[in-house]
C-alpha cells in the first residue's frame, strides 16, 4: 500500500478536526482523504463542504471506499462502531478512552489482533513536542503532579471527567512512572452533569513514585500543566504555553555549601500534535509497523482511570 485511503467515521468536535489533518496530510501527500460519515447526515454534509470532501450516506460506503478510519464517536458507541469496522478489514484509529469498559476495550484488542489489523488509541499528547524534550532528562521521578482543568464545554457528557480529560494525562504519566500502579485513592463530584466533573486521585507506584491528578471541566480559567520531581531536578510542562522549566543541581554539594541549582526554559516550536499522531497512524497503515500508541496502551490508561472512579466514595458515603 502507498498512499492509504483514510475516512473519519463520527465528525463531531473531535471528528471534524481529525477531518481537518487528513485533508492536511493529502496535501502533502501522505493519505487519500476518502471522506466522512456521520449518523447527523446534515453535519456530516456541513464538514464535508466545507473541506470538499466526500460525505458517505451509510456507514457500510466506508468499509467499501477506505482503508482504515479515525473514530471520533461517543465513548459508549466505540465497541459498536469500531468492531464491525475492525471485521471489515479497516485498520482503526479511535479516540480516548479506547472504549467504556475493560470488557469492550479486551474485545477491540482481540478483533485487532486476529484480523490483522492496526488499532491505535488517541492519546494525543504521546505527540507532543514537550514529552520527547524532557525524555532525555528523566531519570526515576518520585512525585509527579498534573492539573488539567478548564471551563465546563457540554461535550463529553456521556462519561465523567476522569475518562473525558484526566485520561489525557495518566497516559502519559504512567509511561513516566515507569512502574505497575500498587494502590489508588480518589474523589469525585458531579456538578454540572450527572456524572462527576471535578475529580482528584492519588496513586502509588509500586516502585515508590506518587502522582496526583486534578481534572476539572467547571473551572473558570484553563490550565495543562504537569510538574515532575527527582532526585536531581524539578520539571515543570505548561501544555498551554508550550514551554518546560527545568531546574537541576548541578554536581555534588560539598561540605556545608547549598548545591548549585540551574535553571532553564525551554520554547517550543508550535508543533500540531494531532497532525502527528494522525500522520504516524497513517504510516503504520502504510508500512503494517506496530502504533505508537497500541491497544494495549489505551487498555493500561483505561484500567487505570476506572479503578479511579471505582474508587471515589459516593456522595452519600462523602456527606456521612
């Protein structure tokens, strides 16, 4: 296969940006964008216009018209939606979290795998510039710290903060920690929705490290920002500003003197982490070469932030 032919199934918020890269990436030539499909066909043709691209009536035209297909549909409809695609010979790209349940994601990884096919996860910040610069830097973290907050956007209702935006960020942690989660504490409370918008959960690492999250869709002004602490630095990641603040001890302090502690900043260019992870995805369709975010990869970040919310106490138990 040259140039793989990649359709998006789902083009609501996320969908329509993902229709965006791919119309991109056919300009540089590295897909064909084959179209779109949207069960609101008038959204579907709205998108399509705009991007003049081709608008699928059935679901079925795209299994017949491209090769594989970035998912952006509701979380509960993952499974649904991805499976008869998997089955179809179509290669799948879905959106966070990987499914709803341990139960559906465990199903997509064994539809994948016995097909034949690629299934890779849409843990978009993987692709960000500012994890590949601090990869050489990280040696054992023992604290990490993420706050990932911003204003309530009535999208993702249909799970609760923790699988909407803190999945984000125990993805990316937990290949930081580089250990197996020992235990999980955490709270949650709904305020907007019916399930909870503002959660904090503190786990513990088998090897000692500790990360606490904080995730927030009611929260006044933005924040994605991830600090990290180890023996010999202090790292600070501002998602938003696009910049790290790394300050290291500089060699061994001698006698009574304080250590020498250097500070610096490091600017990033603007990179377009969604145009990368979208781009690697229809490379490994290209090539047949594993994701880089695999199956397996969006099952540990979804176990993870369902023992999360399994273990926030109810609101009953919270008021006793």
């Amino acid at each position: 296969m040259s140039v793989p032919r990649l359709a998006v199934v789902g083009v609501g918020h996320m969908g329509a940006f993902h229709a965006e890269k791919l119309v991109e990436l056919e300009r540089r030539g590295e897909v064909k964008c084959a179209g779109l499909f949207d069960v609101d066909r008038s959204r579907a043709e709205e998108v399509a216009k705009r991007l003049e691209v081709p608008a699928f009536e059935r679901i079925d035209d795209v299994a017949a018209r491209a090769d594989a297909v970035c998912l952006a549909v509701p979380t509960v409809q993952h499974a649904s939606v991805a499976l008869p695609l998997l089955a179809a010979g179509l290669d799948v790209l879905i959106e966070k979290p990987i499914a709803a349940t341990r139960e559906e994601a465990r199903e997509l990884i064994r539809a994948a795998r016995e097909g034949g096919r690629i299934l890779q996860v849409g843990q978009v910040e993987r692709f960000s510039r500012a994890f590949r610069a601090i990869a050489p830097i990280l040696d054992r973290p023992r604290f990490i710290e993420a706050h990932r907050i911003g204003p309530y956007s009535g999208r993702a209702t249909d799970v609760g903060v923790v699988l909407d935006l803190m999945i984000h960020d125990l993805d990316i942690v937990c290949s930081l920690a580089g250990a197996e989660v020992d235990r999980v504490e955490a709270i949650g409370v709904p305020v907007l929705s019916r399930t909870e918008d503002i959660a904090n959960a503190r786990v513990h690492f088998r090897n000692g490290c500790i990360l606490n999250l904080t995730a927030s869709r009611v929260s006044l002004e933005p924040m994605r920002k991830i600090r990290l602490f180890q023996s010999d630095a202090y790292i600070s990641i501002d998602l938003l500003q696009n910049n790290v603040m790394v300050a290291r001890r500089i060699g061994e302090p001698e006698g009574d003197a304080p250590p020498e502690i250097r500070g610096e900043r490091i600017e990033l260019d603007e990179a377009d982490a969604l145009l990368a992870q979208d781009a690697a995805f229809a490379s490994s369709v290209a090539t047949r070469s594993p994701p880089e975010v695999s199956g397996e990869d969006g099952y540990r970040a979804l176990d993870l932030a369902l023992r999360i919310h399994e273990s926030m106490p109810t609101l009953d138990e919270l008021m006793e």
